[in-house]
C-alpha cells in the first residue's frame, strides 16, 4: 500500500506554442523599405528584393552577392 500511495500521477507540462500579436510598426517598416528598395532606390541595382520574414527579414541581391537585412526591435529598459 504504502508503495503504491507513493507513485502519485503529476501533470506533464508540454511545450504551448502561443500566437504572438503582429508587430504593426515593424510590419510597416519592412514594407517600406522593401518598395523603396524595389522603385526608389538610385545607385544600386536591387533585384528580387524580398520579405522572408514579414516583420523581420528582407532578402535582396545586387550583381552576384546576396543580401540579408533583419530588423530587431530594442525592449526598453527596465
């Protein structure tokens, strides 16, 4: 008896995956900054510029090299 009261069931607790809100303002900026990179940018050439992560990460090639630029947003300070 005393065994068995031992082995007592404990509630696993399994990895969640929550949905994060969009991020309106950084959506918003990679927005424009890929249309400025597809029309109105002087200088460079920018070709098949593109939003890999909406909110995050643009991808773009000029000649032969390729190109990442990613967006972090700061937390404020405590």
């Amino acid at each position: 008896m005393q065994e068995m009261a031992r082995k007592t069931e404990h509630k696993k607790y399994g990895s969640t995956h929550r949905n994060r809100k969009p991020n309106e303002l950084k959506i918003a900026i990679m927005s424009e900054l890929a249309e400025f990179l597809r029309e109105d940018a002087q200088g460079q050439p920018y070709e098949d510029v593109k939003l890999i992560n909406i909110s995050r990460m643009l991808h773009f090639k000029i000649g032969d090299k390729e190109f990442d630029l990613q967006l972090i947003e700061k937390r404020s300070p405590k």
